[in-house]
C-alpha cells in the first residue's frame, strides 16, 4: 500500500468516526436518561467497546458521554 493509499484510508476512517460520534452525540441529546443505555447508543453507531466509544467522544466534546445524555434533565 502507498503512502497516498494510506493517508487516505486514514483520512476515510477519521471521517467515519466523526460521523458516528457526532450522530451519537445527537442521540445521546435526544433521548431520555432513565431509559437509555450509552453502550447501547454507542453500538447503534458502530462503536464495538463502550470504553473507547467514551473515551473518543470525550477527546471531541470535552464533556462525557453520561454528562450529555443528561445535560436535557
């Protein structure tokens, strides 16, 4: 694989990430603490491991997943 090949496989793969944690973060807004399971939302949006889901939304949003999910309460 050329180093072309991989920047933009690189490149494809960030913007997919984005794209998950970013319609994560709007089902995380949008639903209701009492009844939803963030591992849940996180595996809707593709993310395998709850813990690295968490982690990345962390590193985007500043603020974790749980503290959005209640931010509407």
């Amino acid at each position: 694989m050329s180093r072309r090949q991989i920047q933009a496989s690189d490149s494809s793969w960030a913007h997919l990430r984005r794209t998950r944690t970013e319609g994560a973060h709007r089902d995380l807004l949008a639903a209701d603490p009492r009844t939803t399971a963030i591992a849940r939302i996180a595996a809707h949006r593709g993310f395998s491991w709850p813990g690295h889901f968490a982690a990345h939304y962390r590193g985007t949003y500043k603020i974790s997943p749980r503290t959005t999910l209640h931010l509407h309460t």
